[in-house]
C-alpha cells in the first residue's frame, strides 16, 4: 500500500511544474518515503494548485472536516505543501518538486536524504533541461535594447522588499563546504495572491 500512494505522488509530483521524474531504481520513490507518511502522501495527491481553505479540501475530497486543519498544517510545517494566512484565513495548496518541497526540507536534511537526492539528480537534471520548451531559458527579442535604462522602482529589489508581505519564517542552511552556517530568513511574497 506505502509504495502504491508513494508512486501515485511521485507521478503527481512529475506532473507539476519541473516534475520529479522516475529513475531505474525508483530512488524517488524511496526519497518520497522519508517525506511522505502514506496518509500525507494521499492526501498531497488530493490537493489543487490553487488555494483552499481546509474545509474546501475537506468538501471537494469527501474527507471528514474534523483535524482536517491539523494535518494540513502540520504539511505545511513540514514543508510538503504550501500554505499562507490571508487576512485571517489560512489557506494551502500542493507544490512542485525541486522549486517546493526539496528547498523547505532543509531543516530535516541528513546524509541519507543528500545521498537520495544525488542518485536522483541527473533524471531530474536531464528532464529539467531537455523537455520543450525548456523551463527559465532567455528568449531574444530580436531587438536592440538600449543599455541607458534606469531599473524603475517596481523592478528593484529593495522596493519588492519594503512593500513585500512577509508570509513565512524557515530556518535556511548554507550547504557550501566552506560556510555550513544556519540562519533564518524571512519569505516574502513580492506579488499579490489571489485573496489579498
């Protein structure tokens, strides 16, 4: 059953922006399971792109409305969905792989959990790059682009910041050899939600 859910979200996760794709040696699946319990992975597989109170996702997917939240929430701390609090309302929805649930698993990164992403990799790596159209390539315009542009206030990073609404604090490690340092960050959405 554990591997059944497990190859179900793996092929949800492949589904999404970036995708998670199958290796030889279903070491994916592997990695899925020291994230995912089965019941957490189901319910990932249940869950929108979009934004859903937890009554929502508990009417849309006939699950019953009491904890609910509970576990919702306790996905969104563990970093396997994405959740913010909306003017009171807190709302979740599912997320990518490698822009999602790898980057906030940094607070639960071990060596087991490095030596599975590494046997990952090249799949990931190969899908990333070779699919078309390509994700985060440069697109000529095929014009000339004057080089006397000043950045306007929208486009600075300052500006983002100071107007930004901070949604989340993560604990952030700095995995280059050289640093191996902690720090917690601060995200901030620079761009308007849907319910703001």
């Amino acid at each position: 059953m554990a591997d059944e859910v497990h190859q179900r979200l793996a092929e949800v996760l492949d589904t999404l922006p970036n995708g998670l794709p199958a290796t030889d040696t279903g070491v994916e699946i592997e990695l899925l399971r020291k994230i995912f319990t089965p019941e957490q992975a189901e319910l990932f597989c249940d869950m929108r792109l979009t934004y859903e109170t937890a009554e929502k996702v508990a009417e849309r997917t006939g699950r019953p409305l009491e904890g609910i939240d509970d576990k919702l929430f306790s996905m969104w701390e563990r970093g396997q969905i994405f959740s913010i609090n909306i003017g009171g309302v807190r709302v979740y929805k599912m997320m990518p792989w490698i822009l999602g649930i790898y980057k906030f698993q940094l607070a639960h990164l071990d060596e087991e959990f490095a030596e599975l992403n590494e046997e990952c990799f090249p799949m990931f790596g190969k899908q990333f790059f070779e699919n078309k159209p390509q994700l985060m390539q440069t697109i000529p315009i095929e014009e000339s682009i004057s080089l006397s542009q000043d950045a306007l206030p929208y486009e600075r990073v300052s500006t983002l910041i100071e107007n930004g609404q901070p949604f989340m604090r993560r604990r952030i490690d700095c995995s280059r050899s050289c640093c191996r340092t902690s720090y917690f960050g601060l995200l901030v959405s620079a761009f308007p939600t849907p319910y703001a």
